[in-house]
C-alpha cells in the first residue's frame, strides 16, 4: 500500500480553533507556579518537611494555601491535562492519516467518547497514554495537600485568660487551668485525705519555695551579685508563677503581662566582717539572740567534721521594720567565741508591676525577670509577731534543712537560707488594702482586652512553610503548562478532533457502503470492527475542504 500524496492546504483557522479554556489554564498555571517556587525559597524546605516560614503570606493558614494550590491543580487535573492529551493524540491521528493512513475501525475506536469496550479494541498506545495521564492527575490530586505544613517561626502570640486564680488562704487547691499562680500558693493540685486532713497547706510548700529550693528561677530569682568585701544591695524577686501549660506554643521567647500584678521586692545588704575590721562596731556573739531576737542554730549533718562545728542566725527587726540577720559559725572548743561573721540587712515591700517570664532551649522552663515597679508598700517585719506565727515555725525548720548541707561559713551562705523567711510569709493579707493599678500594659494594645499576657519570640507551628514535594509539584506544572502551551499555540493544521460536526463534514469522502458496513453495530455501543484504511485529503472542488477516503486493503 502506497502512502497518499496529497498537499494539504493550511488554512488560517489557528485562531478561531483555538483551546481558550487550556490557554488561560496554562498561563495561569504557568504564572502562579513560578511565583510559588519563588516564595517557597525562603522555607528551606526538605522531603515533606520545612524549616522556615514562607517568604510572602507565611501568616496565612495550611488550609488557606492548600485551597490556593487546590484551585492550581484543578485546573492541571480537569482542563490541562486532559486537553494536553487530546490534543495530542489529535496530532498523532492526524499525521497518521495523512502519511501512511489508519485502519477505520482502530481510528473509530481510538476516540475518547468511544465505550470503555470499544476503546479497549482500539489503539493500545492511546489507552497506555490516557491511564499514565488519569493516574497523574490523581496523584497530583492526592500529593498537593502536602505541600504546605506549619512551621516554628519569630512572631508575637497572644496568651488567653484562663481562670483567675486568687485563693488568698481560703481552701489551699488551684484552679485547673490559671493563667498564673500567686505568690505564696500552690501550683500543684492535692486531693483531700479523709484520714490525714488537708497535710501540710499550700500556702507553706508554695510554688514560690519549691522554686526557690530547686533553684528553677521559676517564681523566686535573685537579681544581682551578692556583696563581697563591702555594702551593696541584691534584690531578690518573689513573683507569681505562669501556667506553663498554657505555654506550649512558646518555644524560645518571653512572656510578658498585659495587666500588673503583685510581687515581693526584698532587697538584700550583705555587710562581712574582715580582719575584725568592724571589731568595734559589732556585738560579740552570746548566748542569748541578738536584741532579742530569734536565733536559729543549726548543725552539719557531717557530724565528723573538724574544721566546720555548724552556726547561728539571729533574726531580728529594726524600727524603720527592716528585717536583719547576724550570722556567725560556731566556735572550735579550742577558741573562743567572737563577733559575728555577716549583718544582713532586708528591707521588704509588695509591688505590681507587668512581670516577664522568659523560656529558652537551654533551661527548658520559663524563669521569672526582674519587674520595673509600677507601685509599691513597704511589707514591715516585726520579729517578735513574727515569732508566734506558723510561718516562724516552718520557715525555722526549712532554714536548718538548707543549711544541714553547708561545711562553712562563707560570702554566699545567707542565700541558701534568709530568703526563706521572706518566700514563707503570709502574702495573702496584702491584697486587702494594696490593690493594683488601673493601667494597662502598651504592648497589650494591639491584642484581645481579656489577654493574659503577650509572648514574643519563637512561636510553635505559628506560620506556613512550603515542603520540597510541594516545590517540586509546582515544577511539575509549570513543564505541564510549558508543554501545553507549546501544543496550543503551534498547533498542526488541519487537525482532526473529536467534534461531531467535523465527522459529519469527514466521512462525506468515504463509500457510504464502507461508512454502514462499518458503523452497523456502533449505535449500541459494540467497538466498530472494519478493514478499511482511511487517509484525510483536501477537495479542491469543494474549496480545500477536508475528506476522508478509503483505500481497501
């Protein structure tokens, strides 16, 4: 069988058949995929994972961008790539065709609107194209809702209220979720024991003593650098304790207080006696406390020691209600008792101000910052009142546990057990006639009036980042809109399509014994079976219009 040598003539029809809706597709597919891998740059995106937030519109949701993307691959999996392919198993048809011609039956067959029956009659190679690009479209349909996860990133996060929390000495149990503890009471839920009553109360192994022995910083943090050789003031901050619970966004930042709240400065003066320098100035240690005062006396818990015999402290109060300790060692039996080693000097008083907590990957927990007081009241220590309360008896018992452990005397030793006295004091009568300030903290302007705090720093899966399967996707379309495009605008003229008015105009070249003989069983849907070899020719009679002709095996 000899090819059919016929000249076609090409007809400026380009324009008027052109595929808009596969040419809008494709240049939208085209444009938004090089803007989504631009943007994606900044995410530094590995598998299905990413470590940075997008470049542009990284506060938008997961959710947000996946419907963006969805809206892309929509028109890739419904108009792009369905079009793609006709249009070139359309070329294909049509070279066939011209140049060697193509059996009637497989031609027939081989169109899409053909039955699933006839279509497995027909060419093979169409049906191995058509699957591989139904199962594209699928998996691209399937793999895009992973191109976007939440990722860590630097921003501002504000923090809820949760159950405000005063007990203020009432029933001794926390709320379940506060926003924060107060000082003095307890972070830690308790059940009632019927045998054994409430135990020992919460306002004695508050979170603020807890903190304090365990030396988290939580609630409890000295501020400065103790004295040495001479006066020098180290505060010491005894705040309230944030839910860190409520904190789990919160990966390296500071959390601040959008509203004052109450904290107990105590401010520390550390004299030392050197070389008896102060021999005049100071009392010689008896054997009744100090101006009359409290003496706690403690012992090593190494009883074996010789070089260190365990000490006293006299605690005492001053007229202007400062708080003040001489604190000395114990004598060998072979020397003779002297004056004290350190006077420490308290003053005390309550202050609101808008505390920050800070959090970072190297402690792991969130430690209380030294406030800048907003408003303050002296708290006045008066030692022999002091002396007939519970908190005397509990903090006298906490100061010999922290000093069982010391084997000497030295310029630190007053920071292992005076602050006790301040942590273990009744805090919960201050709120009766201190009551805070109406002002609101600036940095809270901007977020919800019943925030509790505002956090700044690195915030938990607080933006959107784009994964490399999602980058690689957009590459994927961006060469699927390439190729399409190529396809649409440089179309080969004349092409034939599956446009039943084209058919109608095709088949009037063909025998229209050839056409029934062929089509008998194609109404019902039966693969249309035939011999025949068709070539497409142009009719010069007829004004170039496009035939079909038949030339039997």
């Amino acid at each position: 069988m000899q090819p059919a040598n016929i000249q076609l003539r090409q007809r400026p029809s380009w324009l008027a058949t052109l595929d808009w809706a596969s040419t809008v597709s494709g240049f939208l597919l085209l444009a938004t995929g090089i803007l989504m891998i631009i943007n994606g740059q900044c995410s530094l995106a590995h598998g299905l994972s990413a470590y940075a937030p997008l470049c542009v519109g990284s506060r938008l949701s997961v959710q947000s961008w996946l419907a963006i993307t969805g809206i892309q691959f929509s028109l890739l999996s419904t108009i792009l790539l369905p079009h793609a392919t006709s249009m070139t198993l359309s070329k294909c048809f049509t070279r066939a065709v011209e140049t060697t011609g193509m059996r009637f039956d497989r031609l027939l067959n081989s169109l899409s609107t053909a039955p699933l029956s006839a279509q497995l009659r027909g060419s093979k190679k169409v049906i191995i194209v058509r699957c591989l690009v139904f199962m594209l479209a699928a998996l691209v349909s399937v793999l895009y809702k992973f191109s976007f996860v939440s990722v860590d990133a630097q921003g501002m996060l504000a923090i809820p209220n949760g159950q405000i929390y005063y007990n203020y000495g009432s029933d001794g149990y926390p709320d379940t979720d506060p926003s924060y503890t107060e000082i003095g009471e307890s972070d830690i839920p308790r059940e009632y024991n019927y045998a054994l009553g409430n135990g020992v109360p919460t306002s004695i192994l508050s979170a603020n003593l807890i903190d304090f022995l365990t030396v988290s910083n939580g609630s409890v943090v000295v501020v400065s650098d103790p004295g040495k050789t001479f006066e020098r003031p180290t505060d010491l901050i005894v705040g309230p304790k944030v839910n860190a619970t409520r904190l789990t966004n919160i990966l390296n930042g500071t959390v601040e207080s959008c509203n004052p709240l109450l904290y107990l400065r105590s401010s520390f003066y550390v004299l030392r006696s050197l070389d008896n320098f102060y021999g005049t100035k100071w009392p010689l240690v008896k054997s009744r406390p100090y101006n009359d005062g409290v003496r706690i006396d403690f012992t090593p818990w190494n009883s074996t020691s010789y070089t260190f015999n365990g000490g006293i402290m006299d605690i005492t109060s001053l007229a202007n209600g400062s708080l003040q300790a001489w604190v000395t060692g114990h004598s060998l039996p072979s020397q003779p008792q002297g004056i004290y080693d350190y006077r420490v000097t308290v003053n005390m008083r309550y202050c609101y101000g808008y505390i920050n907590w800070k959090n970072s990957a190297v402690f792991g927990h969130f430690e209380i910052e030294d406030p800048t007081d907003i408003k303050c009241q002296a708290f006045p220590f008066d030692v022999a009142a002091w002396n007939q309360t519970l908190w005397s008896f509990n903090a006298k018992a906490f100061i010999q546990a922290a000093c069982a452990g010391k084997t000497t005397i030295d310029d630190s030793f007053w920071t292992f057990a005076l602050p006790i006295i301040p942590i273990m004091s009744d805090h919960s009568s201050v709120h009766k006639g201190f009551a805070p300030p109406g002002e609101r903290n600036p940095r809270c302007n901007n977020i919800a009036q019943d925030s509790f705090a505002v956090a700044e720093g690195m915030i938990r899966a607080s933006r959107t980042g784009m994964t490399r399967l999602g980058i690689g996707l957009q590459g994927l379309a961006i060469m699927t809109a390439i190729v399409a495009m190529c396809l649409i605008l440089w179309p080969r003229l004349p092409l034939l399509t599956e446009w039943p008015a084209q058919w109608i105009v095709l088949v009037e070249g063909l025998d229209k014994t050839v056409v029934k003989e062929a089509v008998k069983d194609g109404a019902t849907g039966i693969s249309v079976e035939s011999k025949t070899v068709v070539f497409l020719s142009s009719s010069a009679e007829e004004g170039g219009e496009l035939r079909l002709i038949c030339a039997r095996p």
